[in-house]
C-alpha cells in the first residue's frame, strides 16, 4: 500500500507541476494578449484624435457657415449674422438701420432684410472652404 501511495503521490506532484506550468504560460499568454490589445487602443485612440482634430478643426468655418446663413436668413435685419463672424461694426450698423427703420416707413428695415437674404443665401451656397477663407480668414464684411 505504500508504494501505491507513493505513485499516487508522485501522480499528483506530476499533475501539479503541469498545472502550474499550464498556468504559467497561460498567464504569458495573457500578458502579451493584453499588451498587444493595450497597444492597438493606443493607436485607435491617437488615430480618432487625429481624425478629430482633422474633422472639427475645418468644422468651424462649416459651423459658422450654417449659423451665420440661417441667421442672415432669419433675422438679417439685425445683423446678427455679422456679430457671429466678428464684424461688430457692420452687425451694428445693420441692426440700426434695422431698429431705426421700424419707427419709420419701414424701408430701412426692409433693404436691410433683403440684404441679409441675400448674404444667407451666398453664405450657404459656397463650399465650406471657400466660405471659411472668405469670410473667416478674409474678412470679407460684405456680400
């Protein structure tokens, strides 16, 4: 009986030394998985930065493009479009004549409304390119 024990013993020491050999390569195994999976979000993470950083650096101009149409569509008659592209000066020359022309026949207001219709729809028909160059970096305050 006691050399049975002693196989058996000598069995199980045999399958613990196989066990945590299989354990120890099992947790290489997982070091290296986990490092490779660290690495590739790394890089995703730096790829969606920089397609960011692409996609909303230009997305300024194309933001002020639609706020600043919409907004010369809308209300033209106070220039509010002109404020939001940085022109203070013609945005308050516009919303004067606009104000003023209510308390008078009203054809300041009207000539300035079509003026800001007009500027929408110029601003929302360019390229967002063309409209951040011109308008953005340009500074073009007119039509």
């Amino acid at each position: 009986m006691s050399e049975d024990h002693k196989d058996l013993g000598d069995k199980a020491e045999d399958a613990f030394d196989k066990a945590k050999e299989t354990a120890k390569e099992f947790t290489e195994e997982s070091k290296e998985k986990a490092n490779e999976f660290a690495d590739d979000a790394k890089k995703t993470a730096h790829e969606f930065t920089e397609g960011a950083k692409e996609a909303f650096g230009g997305a300024g101009g194309e933001n002020k493009k639609i706020l600043a149409g919409i907004l010369a569509i809308v209300l033209g008659w106070l220039g509010v479009h002109k404020f939001i592209l940085g022109y203070q000066k013609e945005g308050i020359i516009m919303a004067a004549c606009g104000v003023l022309g209510w308390f008078l026949c009203g054809i300041p207001t009207a000539i300035v409304s079509i003026v800001g219709l007009v500027e929408g729809i110029i601003y929302l028909t360019k390229s967002d390119a063309e409209f951040y160059n011109t308008y953005q970096v340009g500074k073009k305050p007119w039509f």
